[in-house]
C-alpha cells in the first residue's frame, strides 16, 4: 500500500480514442490518481 506523499509506481493506460498514456507523460506536472474499487461490483 502507498502512503500519503510516496511516489506511484510507473505504469500505462489506455485513453480516450485508444491512445496509450503513461504517468511518465505527466512529468513535471500535478497528477491524481483516484481509484474507486467498488465500481461495477455488489459490494
């Protein structure tokens, strides 16, 4: 588990239109990163 202020794991995702972004396209600048697990599941 990360903490508060620790630094993310580099890693990529696929964006609108398909377009593959990387947090390393970020560098330099503010980033948040929500994550919400609950999302389409019963729980």
């Amino acid at each position: 588990m990360l903490e508060v202020g620790s630094r993310a794991f580099e890693f990529s995702l696929e964006g609108v239109g398909g377009q593959k972004r990387s947090l390393a396209d970020f560098k330099g600048k503010w980033v948040v990163l929500f994550f919400y697990p609950k999302d389409g599941t019963k729980g």
